[in-house]
C-alpha cells in the first residue's frame, strides 16, 4: 500500500515539542543506564567516558532526526553497542523513523538494536542480568513496542492529514461549484434580459425615431405615438421586474419561475411589431402539431422570432419581414426569418450578444442557430429537436 510523503503530514515542531521530547529522552537515559554505569565505572574508567560521550552525541544528532532519518536512527543505535545513555535519545530517533512505514528499515533497526543490547550486556554484565534468551526476549519485545507505537502515530498523523485534505478539497470545490451556479443563473438572466428588454427597447427607438423624422403629424397622432412609446416603456419596465424575480423569493429564498412565453404568444407578439410599424409576413406551417409543441421548444422559438424581428428593426428598417416556422414530431422545428439588406443602417445600438445568447440557448436544446447573407438577404434559421 503507497502511502503520502512523510513530510507532507509531519506536524512542525513547537519548543513545547522540543521541551517534553527532551525530558523523555533524559529519563529514558537515566532509567536504562543507572544500573550499568557503576559496574562500567568498576570495570573500566574509560566505558563510562565512551558512554557519555557518545550519549551526548546521540542527543545532538536527534535533532536532525527528521531531515535524515535512515542515518541518524542508525548511527545512535549503533552507539548502543557500548552507550547506555544513547537509548533515550535512540528510542525517539526509532520512533521517528517508524512513523515513516518503511518496513525495510524498520527490521534493520530492530536488527541493530538487539545485537547492540545483547552485545552491551556482554561488555556491561550487571548483576540484574538474567539468561540470554530472556535478555534477548526482553528487547525484542520493546524492539516491536516502540517500532510499533512509532508506525501508528505515522498512520495516525496520515488519517489526519488525509481528512483534513479532503475537508479543504471538498469545501474548494463546493466555492467552485457556487461560483459556477453564481455565474451560470447572471448568464441565464443576462439572456433572459437581452431577449426580453430588447425588443421592447428597439419598439421605443422606432418610435422615437418616426417622431423625430415625421413633421407632418397633427397634434392628435403626436400624443398617439407618445402614448405607443409610454406604453411600451411602462412593458419594459414590467418585463425587467418579472425577469429579476427569477433571483430570489424574499420570504422563503428559493427560485422564482416567472411566466414563461410558449409558441402561443409568437402570434400576439407579432401583431404587437405589425402595429408598431414592421412589415412582417407570418407563415405558420405547424399547423395542429402546434398543440403538442413542448413549452420549452416553444419559448425557444419565441426568442428567435423575438430576437430576429429586433435586429431586423435595428439594421433594415423599413424593409418587410418574413417568417416561416415548419416540423412535425419526426422531424423537429425548423424557424426562418428572410429579410432585405437595409439601405441604410439603423439608429439603435446594439451590443452583437442577442444571436450569441440564442445559438447557446438552441444548442443547449440540442439543435443549431445560424445567421447569414444570402441573395442580398439576411436569414435567420434555426432548428429544435422536437423532445429537446
């Protein structure tokens, strides 16, 4: 089993850290050698100077316990051959390494320490000493404890760090996916007002402009065609408010569906344009089929007329409008609106989003949306797959 880097999950040591490892380190010293020290002493002055000596060594060199583990555990163990002093410090430089879970090493420290105590009782024999094999059982038994308890606080550390990654991973993705649904429902209602507010606005501009050209009107027509502008301002303005109730519900927070056209209010919307002052020529060729158009299909193909008698108020005024809508449940629905290049360009700006909108809004459904000249005309033409 592969497990993560040990220097990803090791905690950083804080001089609390330091302070309790270093008592520990002196205790354990303290206990394993107060027994052999004065025989040593007896035997021979120069063992109990060697075993200091490299006692204090091993407490410098666990220091660098973590950044060469594999070496320093094994030099320190080593000095176990004739150091009593070096076990606390050789026990923390074990169990460091042991929380890294290379078992290769492990067994090669193990192996090092039981012929280093085994040999130390030999040099150092105290009068405690009991058979060989009970020496030898004896260490193999702290051998495994304090390999042991190293392995699990590594497993330990890892099933921390691991939780902890996946807790930070989870809670990223989760502001990704906010972000995503945050940007994805200001596209939606970006389009939704595009598709909505500007026919409404270019019905203003065409007015306005006729009132600003026409000098042949009395006063009653002038107040005609005010009242067609304020009227439909005042629709503009109740569109946008349906279309920003899609954000929330103030009471409860939850979406909001506002009514939705179908392809029952294309009709209606196109007499609205006529009596405005575009020539539009309405060919439906869905004939009864009509009834058993799907809503979403039928809103989508509200938007395209809507969107295509926009641009033909905006770029060609005053050129005539055709539109064709034709299909069947096999075949899908096909829309198309034809009309003359204008002579001259129109007054209303336009930002070149509205057919960007549409043609995802068709692909989302599973169909296409394509705009081009053709025969000094500029078509529309789009198609929706019936049970999009």
């Amino acid at each position: 089993m592969e497990h993560a880097s040990p220097d990803l999950y090791q905690p950083p040591l804080t001089r609390w850290g330091h302070v309790w490892r270093t008592a520990v380190m002196l205790l354990v010293s303290i206990i394993t050698s107060i027994s052999p020290l004065p025989v040593a002493w007896r035997k021979d002055h120069w063992l109990v100077v060697a075993d200091l000596l490299l006692g204090l060594t091993g407490f410098v060199l666990v220091w660098f316990r973590r950044r060469y583990p594999m070496p320093v555990a094994t030099v320190i163990t080593v000095f176990g051959f004739i150091s009593s002093t070096a076990s606390g410090p050789g026990v923390l430089a074990a169990v460091s390494l042991a929380t890294r879970r290379v078992w290769w090493q492990l067994v090669v420290i193990a192996a090092i320490n039981m012929a280093a105590s085994y040999t130390y009782n030999m040099i150092v024999p105290t009068p405690d000493n009991g058979p060989w094999w009970v020496n030898l059982l004896v260490v193999v038994v702290v051998s495994v404890a304090i390999l042991g308890w190293g392995a699990y606080i590594g497993s330990r550390r890892e099933l921390l760090w691991t939780l902890k990654n996946r807790a930070e991973r989870a809670e990223a993705e989760q502001e990704l996916r906010t972000s995503q649904a945050r940007a994805n429902e200001r596209a939606s209602i970006a389009r939704e007002m595009h598709d909505v507010l500007a026919h409404r606005i270019s019905q203003v501009s065409m007015h306005a402009s006729a009132l600003a050209f026409r000098t042949d009107l009395d006063a009653d027509e002038m107040r005609a065609s005010a009242t067609i502008i304020q009227d439909t301002a005042h629709e503009a303005l109740a569109d946008l408010r349906s279309v920003l109730g899609v954000l929330r519900d103030p009471e409860t927070g939850k979406p909001l569906e506002p009514p939705q056209p179908t392809y029952r209010d294309l009709e209606p919307l196109i007499e609205a344009v006529r009596s405005a002052g575009l020539k539009v020529s309405y060919d439906d060729r869905l004939g009864g089929a009509a009834s058993e158009l799907p809503d979403v299909i039928g809103r989508t193909v509200y938007r395209i007329v809507q969107e295509g008698m926009t641009n033909a108020a905006k770029h060609a005024p005053g050129t005539s409008l055709l539109i064709v809508v034709s299909g069947s449940p096999d075949e899908g629905v096909t829309v198309e609106l034809r009309n003359p290049l204008g002579l001259r360009a129109g007054s209303t700006p336009g930002a070149g989003l509205g057919l960007v909108g549409l043609t995802e809004r068709a692909e989302l459904r599973g169909g296409r949306l394509e705009g081009r000249r053709e025969d000094g005309a500029w078509v529309l033409r789009g198609w929706i797959p019936w049970a999009a």
